[in-house]
C-alpha cells in the first residue's frame, strides 16, 4: 500500500516529472490558438513577400492540362505584401469565413445533437449503458460509453468521466481506474467512433480546402474515416479495458476512502428511471424508422439519393449530405425522448436547446474567422503547395514514400498534440502542409486524415492543453486529495502508449495489408 501511493511522488525529482513540466512549459509558451492563427496570418503576409523577392518556386508536378496548372509548369509563391495583395485581403475577408468548408457544417450538425443532449436522450442513454453492465463487463462498458460519448464531446466529460469514478468506488474498485478508464475512452480514443459526429465535418472540410491547394476538385466527406472509426471503436475498448485492469488499477492498488476531499457517502449515482426507460424506447423506434426511411433513399437502385449520373453512392447527395442525416438521426429522436420522458413539452424548448448550443459556439466562431483567413492566405500565396513539393521530394529522397511514412506522421501529430491541444486548430495548421505533401507521394488525403486523427487522439490524456484537463484533475482529487498533475498524467500514459501501438497497427493492416478503405468511397491512394 505504501509502495502504491509513493511512487508518483517520487516521480517529482525524475526524468518522467521533467519531461511533464517541459512540456507544460512549452504549451504555456504558446498563445491562444486564436492569436495563434492571427500571427500567422502576419507571418504567411510578410514572409510570402520575401519569398516571391527570391523568386522561390518548384516545378509543378501535376499532369499537363490539369486543373490549376499553370501554362509554364512551375508554382510561384505570390505576395500578399503588396497592393495587390492587399486588396486580395480586404475583398475576401468575408467570403474567407463564410465560404469555409466546416463552419457550416459543424453548426448544421451541432443543433441536432443540441436537441438528443438538452433534452437529456444522450446522458440517459450513457447511464442506461453503463449502469446496465455485470460487473465483469462494466470496465469495457465504461471505455466503450466513452468512445461513443465523442459524439457530443462535453457530455463524455462532464457526465460519465465523474460517473465512472462514482460506480468504480461502489464496487470496491479504485475510482481513479473508472475515472482513467472513462477519460480514456473519450479522449485517448476522440476519433474512434460508431457515428457520425460533429468534429467529422470540420476535419473533413479542413482536409478538403488543403487537398484542394493540389487539386481544385478533390471533395472530402464527413463520412471518409466512417470505416475505420467502427472498428477502431472496438479496438479502443478492448485495449482501455486491458490496460485499466492490468496495468493501472494493480498499479493504483487498493482504495483507502481516508485519501478523499470529499464525503464519498454523499455520492450516488442516478438510476435510470422507468419513465427514461420507456423514453429511450420510443427513441430508439423512432431512430430506427428514420434509418429505414433513409436507406429506401439510397439503398434501392432507384434510390433519389444515388448518383444520378453513375447510379451509384459514390459522389451522390447521400454522401455530400451526411450533415443533413447527423442532424435528423439526432434531433428527431431527441425530441421525441422528450416529450415522453417530460423534458420537452412544446417547440420552444427545442429552440431553446438549439439556441443554447449555438450559444457556447463563440469561440469556435472565432477560431474558424482567423482559421479560414490563414488558409486561404496560404492558398493565395502557393507557399503550402510549395512547402508540400519540397517536402514530398525529401521524403522520396530519404525512401520515406512507402506505408511506413505513416508511422512517422502519427508521432509527429502526438507530439505536436502535446502543446496544441485543439483538434481543429492543429490540423488547420498541419494540414496545408502535409495533406498535399503526402498526396504528391501517392496517398488520398482521406488516409491522411485517418491517420491523423490517431495522432491527435492518443496524447490528449498525457496533455495538460487539453481543454478538459483541469476539470478531469479537479474530479480525480475529489478521491486524492493530494493529486497533482504528473500523477494523473502518469496515470494515463500507459493508455497513450498503448493506444498509440494498437491503433498504428490497426491502421496499416486495415488500410495497407487487407486493403480496406477507411470510410465510404474512401481511395487509398491518390491518383491525380
């Protein structure tokens, strides 16, 4: 028991403390990501200046004749530190932000999951689904809620990390474990999933404006990574069940009810009621009758929602509309839950529900104003394009254009995950960079971005950036008094490694030994 509790705080003077503090060091360096993306906005300005001054250039490695291409087959960087520029900043200002590829379609999408939320579908639901498992399967039940919770990120969070700790201590078990078991699920396994949800759209769409600096027609759904996240969902819960009761919990020890803060008599966790019950039935019918009716859309060949030029659902209004299905699927389902469980009587308080999600939307709003202005500057100049044929031509050089590029491309998106801790703000920068980059090596950014998300999801849980990092700390002192960052932190990395491993796997023998695509009409390789 001694050994048990003493071991983080003899991490204070080792190397593990040191790494943590320099890595707490360096994200405190950084400036808002808001600020973050208006500096480099300045940058991109000033430097595509000097750029175009020592005339930088590469050759244009698409096929002549291709769209974008220029007559002389080579890519200029072009200076916004001009007259010209100048104008080209005022006149686009607005369409910059309006005409960003994720705005749109995040919002559409977030008020559908407003309605399942406010009207308390989707934290019923996580209850029922926890609180129904045996007790041997409550610790991959908890890893699974977790991953599935990601469709709507805060109530994962806020609902079932705090809960997990709960049910834990009421079976005898350490409530740090439940708690490390649920954080992990949704956040080291944020891009696993069963569906679809509202962070798909906005990486699609970042993926999307970036793959266009290389190719102006090339669409990317918010279904790409739909494949893969179903089975990396599967994976996630086996590897956080494995690693939570073989690694963390032994390491935890014994429980001793003396460490807490809080009277731990007082907590409990609430049932689901027989009213919720029968609530989340009609949902459920109601969410299956709404699938039938959309896949009479689809599935048949006469389906309005094929392709009609093809006849098939590759590139069809099916696909290009899946927001459109995130916010029925949703929202109907939801309001239904409501008005039976009693949580919503009338119209108003769907409105309500929508109006109060797009209410906490302010600094996303913020962040997509400067997001979509630093990719577009980027576009105009040709530096990401220029950056992307420089780079793509290193990684040839150094015989790095095979599968195993990946490998290197996942831990790079960790690390950089370590200080930027913002999913849409990371990729908005790497993005324009390495989705051309690795396209000009031969894979579709939909595999790009599928590998990202590995990246960016495994070190979430090791990260004091994390935007949700200071409530998990206040909710695991609740039952340690005396816990501070580097032990909740050497809590969880055995997940991160773990998953980091497991998922890196599963990601070349899904894409490149069985030769599956990581979502619906998904390619693997880019073929201009």
């Amino acid at each position: 028991m001694t050994t048990t509790t003493e071991k983080p705080q003899d991490q204070k003077t080792g190397w593990f403390s040191k790494f943590l503090a320099t890595v707490e060091w360096l994200g405190n360096l950084l400036p808002h990501p808001i600020t973050l993306f208006a500096l480099f906005c300045v940058f991109i300005i000033v430097f595509s200046g000097i750029a175009q001054y020592f005339g930088m250039s590469v050759p244009d490695p698409r096929p002549v004749g291709s769209s974008g291409r220029e007559a002389d087959g080579v890519i200029e960087v072009i200076s916004l530190f001009s007259g010209e520029g100048l104008r080209r900043i005022v006149a686009g200002l607005v369409t910059n932000f309006t005409g960003f590829a994720p705005l749109g379609t995040v919002l559409v999408a977030l008020l559908g999951v407003a309605v399942a939320e406010h009207s308390g579908m989707l934290s019923a639901a996580m209850r029922s689904l926890v609180m129904g498992a045996s007790k041997r399967m409550v610790t991959v039940m908890i890893v699974f809620a977790g991953v599935v919770s990601n469709t709507a990120s805060e109530l994962g969070y806020v609902v079932l990390i705090p809960m997990a700790a709960m049910i834990f201590h009421s079976l005898g078990r350490h409530p740090l474990a439940g708690l490390a078991a649920a954080f992990a699920g949704v956040s080291a396994g944020y891009s696993a999933n069963l569906f679809i949800g509202t962070v798909d759209p906005l990486l699609s769409g970042i993926t999307q404006e970036a793959a266009q600096l290389l190719d102006p027609d090339y669409l990317v759904g918010a279904e790409v990574n739909w494949y893969f996240m179903i089975i990396s969902t599967f994976l996630i819960a086996v590897m956080g069940t494995f690693v939570t009761e073989k690694i963390v919990e032994p390491r935890l020890g014994p429980y001793n009810e003396a460490e807490a803060s809080i009277d731990l008599g007082e907590q409990k966790v609430d049932e689901v009621t027989a009213q919720e019950k029968k609530a989340l039935r009609m949902a459920g019918l109601t969410f299956l009758i709404l699938c039938a009716l959309l896949a009479l859309t689809v599935v048949p060949d006469w389906g309005v929602l094929r392709n009609q030029d093809t006849g098939g659902v590759k590139n069809s209004p099916f696909l290009k509309g899946i927001v459109a299905y995130i916010f029925i699927t949703f929202a109907i389902p939801g309001y239904v839950y409501g008005r039976v469980a009693g949580t919503m009587k009338t119209d108003r308080d769907v409105i309500d529900a929508m109006s109060k999600s797009m209410g906490t939307m302010g600094m996303y709003i913020v962040l997509v104003f400067f997001a979509a202005q630093f990719v577009a500057f980027f576009k105009w100049t040709n530096l990401g394009t220029v950056m992307a044929v420089k780079g793509a031509v290193m990684l040839q050089t150094l015989g790095l254009d095979g599968p195993e590029v990946f490998v290197f491309f996942i831990l790079l998106c960790g690390m950089v995950n370590l200080t930027l801790g913002s999913a849409s703000a990371q990729w908005a920068v790497t993005a324009p960079i390495f989705v051309p980059m690795l396209m000009l090596v031969g894979f579709a950014p939909e595999t790009i971005q599928a590998a990202y998300r590995i990246g960016d999801s495994v070190t979430n849980v090791i990260t004091p950036m994390m935007s949700y990092f200071g409530l998990i700390l206040a909710v695991a002192a609740r039952y340690k008094k005396d816990l501070g960052i580097g032990t909740l932190i050497a809590t969880m990395l055995p997940y991160s490694m773990v998953f980091l491993l497991g998922w890196t796997l599963l990601f070349y023998l899904w894409v490149f030994v069985l030769g599956m695509p990581v979502g619906p009409g998904a390619a693997t390789y880019y073929n201009p």
